[in-house]
C-alpha cells in the first residue's frame, strides 16, 4: 500500500488564554490528526482555526474531546460541528468529523445535561461500533491497514500513562483498558493514537506489533514539554 504521513497532535487547548488567533501549526505534512481539546466549540475562533488548517492541510480529522463541549450540551456541540462539516463540503474542502470518545469527571459538570450513566452508554455504543467496523474491514478488506483516533487512552500499558497517576480511583477518567477488546487485538490495527491525558508517549507495543502514541501540547502555563508540533507519523510502505 501506499504511506500515508500525518501531523498527530490534541490537547491545544487554545481557549485557555485564548489563543486561537496566534497558535500557528508548522506543516510538515499533508494530513493532520487533531484529536480532541483542541478549543471550546462555543468559541466560533476554534472553527476559523480549523477552517483556517483545512486551507493548508489535504485533510483534517478533527475529533471532539471532553473539553470542546463545555458550557454546552453535548447533542449542541456536536451539532455546530456537523454544521461546520457541512459548510466545508460546500466550499470544497475536505474534513473528517470523528466522535468524541472520552471525558475526565468534572465533564459531567461543565457539559450540560450529560451525566455518568450517559456517557458510560456513549462508551459502551461506540466501543461496539469500532469493535464492529474492525471485524468488518478485517473480514472485506484483508490487505487494509487501519488507524484509530482517539481522544481518551486506550490501554493501561505503564508506557502510555503518567506513573503518579497509578492506582489512582478516577483512573477511568483518563484511560479505559480496552487491551481485551478486537479493536485492540486485530492485526489489522497498525497505530493507535490518543490524547487527553497531557502524557506523551510513542512506543511499539509487542504484542500486536501496534505503533501507540500520544502528542500532546498541554495547557499554556503547564505545557508538556515533549510536545512536537512538527513531529510527523508514516503509516504503510
């Protein structure tokens, strides 16, 4: 197949600080991955910051983390999103819209009308659902190399979490083992890449032979330092 390089990064946080109209992004790629915290979908400066990478970048994946709906229901983020998407499509312009797939506890207060029980459902349908479309590519497309974004950690490798977060009881808000899982397991499966969790990591994990990484930016007053933004990610041959 042929390679694919992407720009992976998430945790911009632009709305702290505000500093969606000075954050510039080096391109040193033709796809970028933005996966999730990225800026407050309330803020009408985040969809000109995006708009503004669809006219540099061939294709953005834009994914909703836990703090682009804040001060907003969740049905309303996600609508202003697809409403973006849509004005995109008719300008010609590529985007690729994903789901948001985590939220840390204090979520349940900042984001309006979404309570644990609901996002323990949302967890649960969207695990099934990528769970699925791996077995369905696995099954009707043998020779396909799949990427999965996430915004929330995916496993409990000590590699891909903050060691002074170990054995901590709200864990689950920043990592959700899915080790066990098919979308983890499949061969198919070539990289997996997250955020949220403001620890970085890159590594190959042995035993899917899966590249797993995080590059995360932080907030402006606590950045992480290994953050980088020109750091670029080859999947395929």
């Amino acid at each position: 197949m042929a390679s694919a390089v992407f720009q992976i990064m998430s945790d911009l946080h632009l709305e702290t600080h505000p500093s969606y109209d000075h954050f510039r992004l080096e391109q040193t790629a033709p796809y970028i991955a933005l996966l999730g915290d990225i800026g407050h979908v309330g803020d009408e400066r985040l969809f000109a910051f995006l708009e503004k990478q669809l006219e540099r970048y061939w294709v953005v994946y834009f994914l909703l983390g836990n703090h682009e709906p804040y001060h907003l229901s969740l049905a309303l983020a996600k609508a202003k999103v697809n409403t973006f998407a849509e004005k995109m499509k008719r300008l010609n312009a590529k985007s690729t819209v994903g789901k948001r797939c985590s939220a840390r506890l204090v979520d349940f207060r900042d984001t309006l009308r979404w309570t644990v029980d609901d996002h323990n459902l949302a967890h649960e349908s969207d695990l099934r659902w990528l769970n699925e479309k791996v077995a369905e590519l696995e099954r009707e497309e043998p020779a396909r190399k799949i990427v999965i974004f996430t915004h929330h950690s995916p496993c409990g490798d000590p590699r891909a979490n903050n060691p002074k977060h170990q054995g901590s009881e709200v864990s689950s808000g920043f990592m959700t083992d899915l080790r066990d899982e098919r979308c983890w397991k499949s061969s198919a499966v070539r990289m997996w890449a997250f955020g949220h969790t403001h620890y970085n990591c890159d590594f190959m994990e042995e035993v899917t032979g899966k590249k797993v990484l995080a590059n995360q930016k932080g907030y402006l007053m606590i950045p992480e330092k290994t953050f980088n933004m020109k750091a670029t990610f080859r999947l395929g041959e």
